[in-house]
C-alpha cells in the first residue's frame, strides 16, 4: 500500500497549527524483530520527552501536569471554561510548555486569573490538590515575566544568555563566560556558584563504574532501558550503536557520543532511532541540545529517489560555486534514506522536522560522513493538507499554481534531500581551523548552517544532472521551486503574528536568502494585485546568480569563521521584516483557514500475546486526538 492524498486526516485545528494523522504505510510488513526494536525505541523516545519542558523553562513540566490534571476534572468545570482550559492545554503540549516552539515567546491563556481561581475551586471538589504560587501565576498570565526562551536580540541592560529563559543557564551572564569552554558541550546545565562556574551534566548514572546520577537521571534511566531492551532484538552492529548510546545517557561522556555516531553512521538497518541530546537551536549559544527521539523504519521505495542525490554528491560538490579549498571530498557516499515516522518526541515532535542530517559535530562529519534522513510520511502529509489552497491563494499567476501543482510530489522531497545530504553534508573548514566553527560564528552559526544548506539546494536543483539522474523530470520545475521559494518570503510571514523580528534559525535563513535576493540582487520582487502581495522573478538567471553568490559567501564565512561577516549578512537580511505585509498575510491565511504549522496525532504500539504470553505481533493504534496523545505520553514518560 502507498500512501495517497485520501490518508492525510486532518484533525482539528489549535490556533494556527493544524492537527494531522500522521500515517504510517508499511509498519505491517516488518519482521516480529524488527517490529519490536521500533517497539522500544518508540517507548525510549516518548520516555524521553518530559525532558523537553525541563530544558525549555523551568515551570515547563509543572505547566504540563497541572493543567492536564485540572482538565481531568472537567465534568465539573462549565462548557465556556472547559473550551478554554482544552486550548490553552493542547498548545503547552504542541510547544512544550507556554513559549511558541518557533518564536520562543511566550503565549497567554484565554482565560483570565479570576477564571483559572473559579476553576481550581470548583475541581476542588473532585479532589484537585494543586495550587498557584506568586512566581506561577506570573509564569502563566504576566506577558512580560520570562517572555521569551531564546533571545538572539538583546535590548539594552541584557546579553544573549541573561534575556533568555532555557534552564540551560543558571545565574550565568555572558561576560561569565569568556574563555569558558564546556567540558559537556551538549549536555549540561552551566551554573554559577560563587566565584566558579561548573556543569551539571544530564545523565542517568552508572552505579557500577562510581558514576552518580545527574540532571534528568529518573528519564534518561528509563530511556536506557529501552534502549537496551531494543537491543535485544537488534540486529549485531545496532546493538553495538545501541549500547555506546545506553553508556552516553547513563554516564554523561561526549566521548561515547562521538563513538556511537561513528558506529551509527557505519550501519544501515531497517528500524533505526534518534535519540538523545542533539538540535542546538534552542540554546542561544547554539551548543546545547534538546532532547528528541525518533523511532522509524525505512520507506524502500522513497529510498531509491534519495540514494541517486546521495551518491551524486562528490559530483555536485565539484559543481559549487565557492572556492576549491573549501570543497569537501567525499571519501564515503552518506547513508540516506527516506524513512517513516512512528513517532516523534520532545524537538522532533509533535512538531516534525521534515528531514535530517547527523551528526552535527563537524569534525566527525568531515571524517567519517553523515546519515540524511527524509521524513517521508511527515513531508507526505504536510504537503497534502493545504497545498492547493495555499497555491491559490499567494501565487498569481494560473500558470504558477499549475506548476506548483504538478510538481508538488517531486521539487518537494528532492528539496529536502537536497538540503539534507548535499546541503549539510557539504564544504569543510579551512586548513588550520583547529575548532568546530561553532566555536567562531557562535549565536549566528545555526542560521548560517540552514542557509547554506537551502541554498545549497536551491544552487543544483537546475543542475541537469539531476534530470539525467531521474530525479526531476524537465527544465521546468527548477522554475517552479524558484517562483516558491520567493514566494515563501511572503507566506512565511503568516507565522509571525504578534513578532517584530526573527528569532528562530530557520526562519532567520528564509528571511536572510529571501530578502537578500530582492534587496541585494533584485531578482525577486514583491508587487501588489489587486490589494493582494505577491512575489515575482524578475530574472530566473539573476536569481540562480544571486544564488551562487550568497552560498559562497556563506561558505567562505564558514570556513574561515568570519564572525562579523555573518554577523552583518543576518542582522542585514535575516532579523526584520514588513509588519504591514505580515498583517496583511495573516489575514489572508485566516481567510481561507491556512495553518501557519502542522503537528502530528502518532501511533502507538501494542503488543500482541498468545495465551501463554508470548509476544505474537506488534501493532499500530492511534490516540483519539492531541490531548489523549499528550495523556499517554505522560503516563508513560513521566
């Protein structure tokens, strides 16, 4: 069975995110083992999650509890109270927590002080024990009181560290730390404790070897477990992965993490996981990572489309336009596969990355290669939902939405595992770099690293060779991905209702290629029909120049990790935009009932036993919906 238009479910709708199924094709046709690896790595990965609202705020997980155990006495809260206390408590478990997963700001409830105290009174009654304090009920309704987790743009009188509010960072100023350097780059707390400054390090704790528990030890135990429950049923290499993993999350070391990616990165198999402390977009230093987990098995047919990109790469790397130094040479073609998701936890989920590209250490990168993954069901869903819609809405011309239309199931995975594998997978720093260049572009290196990687495929969706690989179909549908991608420096503003700039790095990189094409090049142009904005190409040869340019600039700032370069280039191009055209997109989103963001209702797995309690089968169930979703994994999690 492959998956058609007819499978995308669309759920409800939370504010501006649409609530889809996340279908999962194939799951039937696994092997008993292979069923029962993904088994546990769906449960390490949802074990994991409570993870995420520790690091995103520090009443992140209390938010979640009270909340969902407030609306569990819903039979004698009114209907008005109950419609209310439902949103405000779907978006803390899309978000995790009470800050917008994109914009990291904060967002109030629809109900007032007065209305959660008439609330909490009338559960009272059926046995509801918890309790507002000062500090809380500043967390949930005080606009201004840690309004935002990550802030790249400081106002006057706070640095990068101090006006944000991750628990990254503990009584830690930035001056603290120069010439600090994190022993546990990717995961610790960094705190201030008189004069010094030390790490808390996340890690279970391995009794055996003196090794005391740390920072989230109650789920990174559970999650090893399952880890090495997995194990068990894995074939011989994975389990090798799996147990450098296991000994990371129990003992704290980087050094195993170093050594399970090169080990993950070696193998191949057919239900695979990302799990642990990996995504540093959210630390405003850009090192700290945030938990995620991903349990999936591998899509055969997508696969074949993503295998000719991956093992044309050395060729397309010879095809870039920056300078010959900075070329990679790929010693191993990368392990890339598209795959489908089971499910998606903490910063994979239920907001969904469309692809993946790992490990993000760059040394291990230019050593030992990287693993791109395309998550083919999630793109699969997402491009269905609203696409035709949205197509007539923010295109002009009949032409363009035909186009759009036409290409829809080509340009756009063949965009993703461009960005993924040649994207991320590409350039390398120049010789004598002795440090990641983490380390030189700092807070602007993850926009940067989004930026080349969409330019990147941006660079060689015209190249003709991705027509005599079978990979697009003609000359036309570059064009297309061009006309859109100009256009997403309009639609994408439909997100940013109530923002006066850009803080999320993804965003920040449309913003900056958009805009530094209309402004620098003057290839793209933004014109108004009829009261409506639209993008337009002026020159499709100007753009592809314009193209060329930035992405060798960024990669010549990359590898000689020119801070101020980039420095200029995002404040420039990547930080501001028009409030007025951001209102007017709005509008015309809500219009036509758009989502500015998708996320996912995901399957659970059963187990099925004979009488005498042997494991028979594993099956997919799903959820009734968001907050049953948002239940289980609490129950399971913790």
């Amino acid at each position: 069975m492959s998956e058609r238009s007819s499978d995308v479910k669309i759920l409800e709708h939370v504010g501006d995110v649409a609530i889809l199924k996340l279908p999962v094709v194939g799951f039937d046709a696994l092997s008993l083992h292979e069923k029962l690896v993904a088994y546990h790595l769906w449960y390490a990965s949802v074990c994991g999650d409570p993870i995420t609202y520790e690091q995103n705020y520090r009443f992140g997980l209390r938010l979640r509890d009270f909340f969902l155990d407030l609306l569990s006495c819903k039979k004698v809260l009114s209907g008005s109270d109950l419609a209310k206390l439902e949103l405000y408590t779907k978006r803390l478990l899309l978000h995790h927590g009470n800050h917008d997963a994109w914009s990291t700001r904060k967002f109030l409830p629809g109900f007032t002080k007065n209305d959660l105290d008439r609330m909490i009174l009338a559960a009272k009654a059926i046995g509801f024990s918890k309790k507002l304090d000062t500090h809380f009920e500043r967390a949930i309704f005080d606009p201004e009181f840690e309004s935002m987790l990550t802030q790249k743009s400081p106002g006057p009188g706070d640095d990068i560290i101090t006006a944000s509010h991750t628990t990254f960072y503990q009584d830690i100023t930035l001056n603290d730390l120069e010439g600090f350097t994190d022993q546990f780059p990717n995961n610790s707390n960094v705190i201030k404790r008189g004069d010094a400054i030390i790490e808390d390090v996340w890690r279970a704790g391995s009794p055996g070897k003196g090794i005391k528990p740390g920072v989230y030890a109650f789920y990174l135990k559970n999650v090893a477990q399952h880890l090495v429950n997995a194990a068990r049923y894995a074939p011989e290499h994975q389990r090798v992965a799996l147990d450098l993993l296991t000994r990371y999350l129990e003992e704290g070391d980087p050094s195993l993490f170093d050594e399970f990616n090169k080990v993950w990165l070696a193998d191949n198999p057919q239900v695979d996981s990302i799990i642990g402390f990996i995504e540093e977009y959210r630390d405003t230093r850009g090192k700290k990572g945030l938990f995620e987990g991903m349990s999936f098995f591998k899509d055969e047919k997508n696969t074949q489309i993503i295998l000719k990109v991956a093992q044309a790469s050395p060729k397309l790397e010879e095809m870039t336009p920056w300078n010959s130094q900075y070329r990679k040479h790929w010693d191993k073609i990368p392990v890339a596969n598209a795959i489908t998701l089971i499910a998606g936890t903490g910063g994979s989920g239920p907001f969904c990355w469309a692809g993946v590209n790992l490990p993000n250490a760059n040394n291990i990168r230019e050593q030992y290669g990287s693993k791109s993954i395309i998550l083919a069901n999630v793109t699969f869903a997402s491009r269905h939902a609203f696409a035709e819609k949205s197509f007539k809405e923010f295109l002009e011309k009949k032409e363009d939405i035909q186009a759009a239309l036409k290409y829809l199931d080509i340009k756009g995975p063949v965009m993703v595992t461009l960005h993924e594998i040649v994207g991320h997978g590409s350039g390398k720093m120049q010789e004598g770099m002795l440090k990641d260049p983490h380390h030189y572009l700092r807070e602007y290196y993850s926009t940067l690293e989004e930026a080349r990687a969409e330019l990147c495929a941006l660079h060689h969706i015209h190249n003709p060779l991705l027509q005599e690989l079978g990979v697009v179909p003609d000359d036309e549908c570059w064009k297309s991905v061009y006309i859109g991608y100009a256009t997403l420096g309009i639609t994408g503003l439909r997100s940013l209702d109530h923002e006066t700039e850009l803080h999320e790095d993804h965003f920040r990189a449309t913003q900056l290629i958009v805009e530094y094409l209309r402004r620098k090049t003057h290839a793209i142009e933004f014109h108004i029909t009829k009261g409506k904005t639209y993008a337009r190409v002026i020159d499709y040869e100007q753009m592809k120049q314009g193209v060329a340019e930035l992405l060798a600039e960024l990669q010549r700032i990359k590898s000689e990790g020119d801070y101020e370069a980039i420095k200029h280039l995002v404040e420039e191009y990547g930080v501001h935009f028009d409030l007025k055209l951001r209102d007017e997109v709005v509008k015309r989103a809500q219009t036509i009932n758009h989502p500015a963001f998708y996320a996912y209702v995901m399957a659970e797995p059963k187990l099925i036993k004979d009488p005498s309690g042997n494991i028979t089968d594993v099956t997919l169930e799903y959820p009734d919906g968001l907050l049953e979703q948002g239940r289980r994994w609490r129950t399971i999690g913790g």
